[in-house]
C-alpha cells in the first residue's frame, strides 16, 4: 500500500488545483518516464519516425531516474513507461519497472514489439510487475500493418505477443494485461472487423480501436483520417473535439500543470506528454524536480488558466489548439500551454483521482483492508469525476435490467 502522504498529497493537488495556485506544495501523481528517444520504425505521423530531430537522441540515465523515484515515487499512482521512442529499446526497462512497483505505482508500457526480444528479457517483463503492455498493431495483415509501422515486421509482432502471453500464463500471472491498439485510418479501416475477430487468437486481452493524430507535414501524402467520425480526431463531432471545447471555454485549470508530469530521456522536464518539442520543455531536472516544478515556465503556464472567462476562447477552438502534439507551431514562443496540443486531455489528472478513490474503495472491501477507507477520506473522498463515474455505471446497470426484463 502507499504510505499516508499519498494520499495527503491528493488533498493538496486537489485544493491546488480548485484555487488555481500558480506555486503548489503537492507532487505530481501521474507521470510519463521515457527511457529513450531512439526507435527503429518510421511511422509518418510520429515526431520520432519522420525523424524530425525535435529532442535530441538520448537515454535516460539511471542514476537521474533513480532520483526521480526516491523523490515522487512515493506520491506517484501511475507510470507510463514511454512517450517518444521504443522503451523496449532500453535493457533496463524491467528493472524500472520493478523499482516503480516497489512504490505501489500502476505502470503501463507502450512498445511496437517489432523487435527481437529474447525469453530471458519477456518473462522479465513479465515478472517485473508490469500492469498492462499496450501493442502498437494497426492492421490485420502484414500489407496493411507496414503502410504506417514503416519498417515494422508484423509476423515478429503476432509472434512476440503470442510469446508474452505464454509467459504470462506459465508464470501463473493475470498481468501484463496485453492490448491490442489499432489506430484507424482510412488505409486500415477495412481491416478492424478482421482484429476483431482475431486478436485475442493472437493472445492479447483487449483490443483499443482509436484514432490517430495526423500533425505532422507530410502526413497526407498517403494518409487520411478514418472515413467513421468515431475514429475521425478531427471530425467535429469527435468527442475529443467536443471535450476540447467544453474544456476551453470553462475555466477549469489545466490538470497536467498540477498533477502530471513528463520525464524525457535527456532528463529535460515537460508539463505533459503532447509536447513534442524540447524548445517547449518547462526545465531539467539536474537543478532539482521543485525548482521546475515551481519555476518560471510552470507558474507562467499554471496563471494562463487564471484569465478571465474573456480570456479563454470563447466561441469554437481555433484548428491550430487540435492540429495535435504541438507540431508544425512555432517552438518556445511563451509557453505551450497557450497553444496547447492536447486540449482534450487537459482533464486526464481528475480521472487518475477518480480511478485512485474507487481503486481504494475496492481494495477496502475486496482486501478487507480498512486502512484504505482511511486513506480514502485523506484523499477528501472521490472526487466529481468519481461520481461522474458511479453514476454512468448505473445508468448501465439500470439498462440492462430493463432490457433483461423485456
Ligand atoms: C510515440 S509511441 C512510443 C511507444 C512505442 N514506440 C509505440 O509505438 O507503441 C506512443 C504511443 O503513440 C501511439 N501513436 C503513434 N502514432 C500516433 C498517432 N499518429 N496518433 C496517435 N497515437 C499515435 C503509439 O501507437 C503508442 O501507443
Ligand atoms: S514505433 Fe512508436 S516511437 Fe517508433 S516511430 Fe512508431 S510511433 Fe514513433
């Protein structure tokens, strides 16, 4: 369990956030840690494929990612382990794991898997602890697959996730979750009833079907959002598009700046994890994780959300605030935060609380563990989001009666 100070440090985070403090005394409880900027594929819609050269080749050193774990390690709930490269490019990979485990942290991990891996290295994946392995596999066919995994071998992929899966299962273990993902583009949307039905044969648990980002000049040349609006990011009617407006115009601060944070290979800190530029990085860490976390950039970035009502967009959201990712915008002009690239996202720091407070609630009952009604009301109890929550569940719930009774 984490100590107490997590869940105090929530507390804080949340009243930070409610009375948009520009220097706050909590730590962040959402991190991505990216071990290394290097990747052998090409996809043309990702900063690291077109080899853009937006951060410099690196590695994150262990000795600075160390220091980061004894610092916000204890305060941390979930880590992912990658952001802009090939994490399984990194041989120490399992051992980052292992030490964000140690600290009670849910750790998820992206990779291509287009790589050779050896058994040794997959069942120490699979024995680090890793909660859930999200597999880069956009199409059905090795055809379809390569047309944006440039470079990718998709037997390799079915046969690495297929080896995951027997490792899992002779460890006796429910995780890594396995995911399948495909991003939908028009070039692959004939393949998703075909994942569909075959994914799970492939040994993967889940399948994600969601859209892709397309920022990056020449991204047309080949390329073209999904023909469905559901997995159409630019489509007006795409949720993302509708919770990006909703959340320009209020008033809400930018959950990121308050409660998650970037730890690029270089050791070069960004307020989250859209930012590809390193000209927008908010500091590095060398000086000390607070003097960013509280500096110049962030304090700036953190007032911009203390504008008045005037001050946000008022009506619609100009095309730049979703072209995604923070490309093809100028670099370094005052902070990223005024242009920001994810906007849809900016309230993924309530969901980590919310998924944190139901997570204690059901660790109390199903663990019989009172401590964690305590840690629970440390926290100030679910938040709106949480409730938000609850209630769609039993709507759900509610639903299903009715049909089962008709
Ligand atoms: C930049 S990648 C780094 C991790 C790893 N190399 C991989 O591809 O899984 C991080 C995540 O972004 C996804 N991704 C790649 N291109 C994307 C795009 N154009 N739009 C949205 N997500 C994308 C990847 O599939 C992956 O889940
Ligand atoms: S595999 Fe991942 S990091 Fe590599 S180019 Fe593709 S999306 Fe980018």
């Amino acid at each position: 369990m984490k100590p107490q100070r997590a869940y105090t440090n929530l507390l804080r985070l949340r009243i930070n956030l409610a009375l948009k403090r520009q220097v706050i005394n909590s730590y962040p409880v959402l991190a991505y840690i990216d071990p290394t900027s290097a990747c052998h594929l090409r996809c043309p819609a990702c900063p690291t494929g077109l080899r853009l050269g937006l951060r410099p080749p690196a590695r994150l050193a262990w000795d600075v990612f160390e220091g980061v774990m004894d610092e916000l390690g204890p305060y941390l709930f979930e880590l992912h382990l990658y952001n802009w490269g090939e994490p399984l490019l990194y041989p120490e990979t399992p051992d980052m794991i292992r030490t964000a485990k140690a600290h009670d942290i849910t750790v998820r991990l992206s990779s291509n898997l287009s790589l050779s891996l050896d058994d040794a290295t997959i069942e120490a994946l699979v024995g680090s602890g890793l909660d859930t392995l999200v597999v880069s596999l956009d199409g059905a066919t090795a055809e379809t697959y390569q047309h944006y995994r440039r470079g990718g071998d998709f037997d390799r992929v079915r046969a690495n996730m297929r080896h995951f899966r027997a490792a899992r299962d002779a460890a006796g273990r429910q995780t890594p979750v396995l995911v399948c993902q495909f991003l939908v583009f028009q070039h692959n949307e004939h393949e998703i009833d075909t994942i569909r039905a075959v994914y799970q044969s492939w040994g993967a648990d889940q399948l994600i079907l969601a859209g892709a980002h397309m920022p990056f000049p020449p991204h047309d040349a080949g390329f073209a959002p999904s023909t469905q609006p559901e997995f159409d990011l630019y489509h007006p009617d795409h949720p993302y598009q509708r919770n990006a407006r909703r959340l320009l115009r209020g008033r809400a601060a930018g959950s990121w700046l308050y409660g998650g944070v970037v730890l690029n290979p270089t050791g070069a800190i960004s307020p989250c994890c859209g930012v590809a530029a390193e000209a927008d990085d908010f500091g590095h860490v060398a000086g000390g994780f607070r003097a960013v976390w509280n500096g110049t950039r962030y304090r700036r970035a953190r007032s911009l959300f203390q504008q008045s009502r005037r001050g946000k967009p008022a009506a619609g959201v100009p095309a730049e605030w979703l072209d995604g990712m923070g490309a093809g915008l100028p670099a370094g002009e005052g902070v990223i935060c005024a242009r920001c690239p994810i906007p849809f996202r900016q309230d993924d720091i309530h969901k980590t609380v919310a998924r944190v407070a139901w997570g204690a609630l059901v660790r109390a009952v199903r663990e019989r563990r009172p401590r964690y009604l305590l840690a629970l009301a440390l926290m100030g109890g679910p938040n709106r989001a949480a409730w938000r929550w609850l209630l769609r569940w039993l709507r759900r719930q509610i639903a299903a009666a009715f049909t089962l009774a008709r």
